[in-house]
C-alpha cells in the first residue's frame, strides 16, 4: 500500500519457518550513544533477488525495501555490488561466489528469492559472510501476496538480531492522530510510513495515543462521548474500554513499563495534575500537590522514574520526580519552553520539544541533566517526539513542510526522512514496542 492510502486495520497472519544457520548538536551522539558512524557500519551487499516471470514486477520493491530497513539499522552500510551471470539461473550462490563479493571489502551478503506457493508467497533469505562464504543465517517466510512487506521487514529485523543480539524496528508501527477525515482520528502506519490505515472511527477529537508495553493496546484521550475522557484500545480483538472519565480534562496517559499502572493528567481538583492508577483504572493517586499544572508524564524504562511537564517555575519546564511523586526535581533550565518528554528506551536521554530563537525543535537531555543537545533545526515547529524500541531513532511531528506531517531521524538528529504526505494535520505519534 502507497504511503497516505487508508485501508481497514488488519492483522497479517504469517507461517515464518526457521530454515538453517537538520543540524546535529555538538556532542549529541557521545552521551546518546546510538550513533554509528558510516565507516563503522558492517558493509553489506544485496546480490540478487531471485523470482520466477510471473513474479519479476516484486524484485525491485523487495531490493527498495530489504535495503531501506538495513540502512535504517545505523548496523549495516550498503554496497550495491555487480550483477553477476551466475545468479541468473536463480540458484543461490556458491562460497567461491559469496568471497568473490567479499574481496571487495564486502562482509555481508545477502540473497533473497520469492516463489509463490498456493494463494502465498514464500520468500526466502540468507546471509552469508564474505570473508569464508559460509551461510550464517537463512529463513524462510510464507505469507499473503499483499503482505510481502510485512515479510520483507522481518527478515531485515532477524538479519540485525543475527549481528547485533537485538532485533532491528522494521516490524514495528508508528499509531498518531490525524484530521485527515475532518475530525481528529487515529491512525496506524508501518515505521517507514507505508500502510496507513485508520483505527476509529469516532467522529470527534482523539489525542494523544500511547502504546500499551506488550504492544496489544493503545491508550489515549478522546471526547467521542462529549468531554475528555481515556479510552483503550484492544488491538487484538478490537474492544474499545473507557478508563478514566473523571470531572474536567483527563489527557496525556502513559503506561509503565510493566503495563500495570497508567499515569496520566487530569484537572479533576483544579490545576491539571498528574495521577497514576493500576490497570483496570482503579486505586487512584495523585503524584503532584503543588497548585500549578502538571502534564505529559513519561516512565522512565525502570519504572522507578517519571518525568513531566510543569509551569510551576513561571514557565513550562521538563521536571522528574519517583514514581511515587517524591523527590520532584526541574531537569531543564535552557530555554523558555520545553514540553512534551519522551524517555529513551535505555535510560540515556529525555528527548523533548524545545523552544529555541522562537520556534520548536526536538532536543535531548540526559536524565542528570549535564548534556543536553539540540537535534533539529530549519523551518517549522517540531514537536512530540517519540523513541523507536531500540532507542537509534525518534519520530515527531512538525510544521516544517504542511500543516503537520511526521518525521522521523536517528538519535543524533542526521538523515532526517518524512514519513506522511496526505497534507493533513499529523501529530501525536507513538512508536510502538
């Protein structure tokens, strides 16, 4: 599906058989530590993809596709090597070939084919080492024809768990809201933004979604019954729960780590506050005493943490606090305007949106607050940032183009790449587990 078409939320059920073997701030890849430079990347070559007449038109997507989730890995660089005459049979390479390509400083070599099989298709992958030429990964993967992306990402996600330890985020999925229709809807696209689908269709205003830690959920506000309360989400099933509807506004929830409490604002009492309850909505606790407003609470990924946006010192600042909401403490102090935190995966960083020379950019701090890098830069507002599982890339939303599209970048804020092009709003996203 071209990225912006709008198709029914579905879930692909897939057979997948094991078969053998801007600008970057000063120091921001230094204290975020995701970053690999392009020299350190393992080079990698795609050598051919083998498929039968009937099924040539698919060869150059699955090159487009293998090639941009490996790119995106920061793990690999790609080297597009020459077309040699002993592929053309379709047969997979011999170990005299593979260190052929190795020769040419090539340490990866990767060969797909694509076969159909009844009303599927089966594409099999293997990677081979181009210094010895030996097989050291091959999957096969069975699923419907118009999931073939689907099965393109999960052999690029299994060929960065067989170098890295940790699978790669080409599987994964952005959720954000949209005003595509003229309301404010949910939308799911793939992490390269492809395949948009929307997921309500409430006919109101929906904001804020967050993914629940085992990625079956999503959580979020919506005034669908007339004022702001939190619905969830059952991605499986497709049940819609109401979680929390108390007086005034209830926004911005996130989930714990463990997926057993949900914290969330609410201005129940007055000033907007930040209250935490278990997973059924119920045992509720405020966090925040104080009389100014308090909002957007992100876990840290130990649970023992969460950080938050607060004017109580005259204007919106990124404070932290337990879990408990002792020990309150201001982390940022640059700038006039910081809102929105956003944890990074391994504790490294907060990222957040930063107002600098008037407009908002995406910045990061790490959680003691001694470095502190600015990632984007340009025209436009950035705002919302969110992490990828593997914490190498952030997505956000920004102005910088239309009205509000989203945008993803590694950590360190290089290879910038636009995500949404259906010239709506798009904001709010959440990257999903």
């Amino acid at each position: 599906m071209a990225r912006g078409g709008i198709v029914k939320a579905g879930w692909p059920l897939l057979l997948i058989l094991a078969w053998v073997g801007v600008r970057q701030a000063e120091g921001a890849e230094v204290f975020l530590g995701v970053a690999r430079s392009e020299a350190s990347r393992i080079p990698l070559s795609l050598i051919h993809v083998a498929t039968p007449s009937v099924l040539a038109r698919h060869a150059n997507e699955i090159r487009t596709v293998l090639e941009g989730d490996l790119r995106r890995s920061q793990i690999f660089r790609m080297v597009h090597a020459p077309f040699y005459p002993e592929l053309a049979g379709g047969e997979a390479p011999s170990a005299e070939l593979v260190k052929k390509v190795g020769r040419e400083d090539v340490q990866a070599v990767v060969w797909v084919s694509l076969a159909s099989r009844e009303e599927s298709l089966a594409l099999e992958g293997r990677v081979y080492d181009g210094a010895t030429g030996q097989m050291v990964m091959g999957k096969r993967y069975v699923g419907e024809a118009q999931h073939l992306r689907v099965l393109l990402h999960r052999f690029s996600d299994d060929i960065v768990l067989q170098y890295t330890g940790e699978r790669g985020v080409a599987g994964t999925r952005v959720v954000f809201s949209s005003n595509l229709t003229g309301s404010k809807e949910l939308y799911l696209m793939d992490y390269d933004g492809y395949n948009v689908r929307r997921i309500t269709n409430d006919r109101s205003l929906n904001l804020s979604p967050r993914w629940s830690p085992d990625g079956n959920g999503i959580t979020y506000t919506s005034y669908r019954g007339g004022r702001p309360a939190i619905y969830t989400l059952d991605m499986m099933t497709g049940r819609l729960s109401k979680m929390i509807e108390f007086e005034g506004l209830n926004i911005s929830p996130a989930w714990s780590p463990s997926g057993n409490e949900l914290a969330f604002a609410s201005s129940m009492d007055g000033p907007t506050r930040i209250y935490r309850v278990n997973r059924e909505g119920k045992e509720l606790r405020r966090l925040t005493m104080d009389q100014s407003d308090s909002l957007s609470p992100a876990w840290s990924p130990t649970g023992t943490e969460i950080a938050f946006t607060s004017n109580r010192g005259g204007s919106p600042q990124i404070y932290m606090m337990n879990a408990d909401g002792t020990n309150v403490r201001r982390l940022t102090f640059s700038g006039d305007y910081n809102t929105s935190p956003s944890w990074s995966p391994k504790g490294t960083a907060i990222a957040y949106a930063c107002r600098v020379d008037g407009r908002l950019r995406i910045c990061a701090i790490s959680p003691d607050g001694a470095k502190l890098a600015q990632l984007t830069d340009g025209p436009g507002e950035d705002e919302s940032p969110t992490w990828s599982p593997d914490g190498r890339h952030l997505v956000f939303s920004s102005t910088r183009i239309s009205p509000g599209d989203l945008f993803m970048m590694n950590a360190d804020g290089t290879e910038l790449e636009r995500l949404t092009f259906n010239g709506a709003k798009n904001n709010g996203p959440s990257w999903s587990p």
